[in-house]
C-alpha cells in the first residue's frame, strides 16, 4: 500500500522530472526500512511543489510583478522629485 501511494506521488511530477528521477526514486524507496518511508513521503511532497514551480516557471509571475511595482516606485520617486 505504501509503495502504491509513493508511485501516486511520483505520477503528480511533471513528465520531463519522472523520466528522469521516477524510477531511482522508487528503487530508493524499495529499499529504505519502513521507518523511512515517512521522510520519503515528505521528500517527495517537497519534491513535487518544487519542481512544478521551478519547471513551469510559475515563480516568474509574482517575480514580475514585484519588478514592475520596484520600477513604479522609482519612477514616481523621479516624478515627485523633480
């Protein structure tokens, strides 16, 4: 049950990351004492928010906007400043 349920986590990673790690991970797992098996599964929840930020670029939209309201601040410090 334990397995079925890491091979469940492992499918929410985006495609390009299962193909390269899934089968590692899950040997890992296969391996490991069952006391193990709890840090795994967090491994692999951390894994998996990780990399769907870092693959599908969701952390440039609020990196943007944060740049543009840093660039609006600057510019209305010019405009109020001459």
């Amino acid at each position: 049950m334990r397995r079925l349920l890491y091979k469940a986590l492992l499918a929410l990673h985006p495609p390009a990351f299962r193909k390269a790690y899934a089968g590692e991970m899950l040997w890992i797992f296969d391996q490991v004492q069952r006391e193990q098996c709890v840090s795994l599964f967090a491994d692999g929840c951390v894994s998996l928010a990780r990399q769907w930020v870092c693959r599908t670029n969701i952390w440039t939209v609020p990196t943007a906007a944060a740049c543009a309201l840093l660039q609006m601040g600057g510019f209305m410090w010019w405009f109020f400043d001459q």
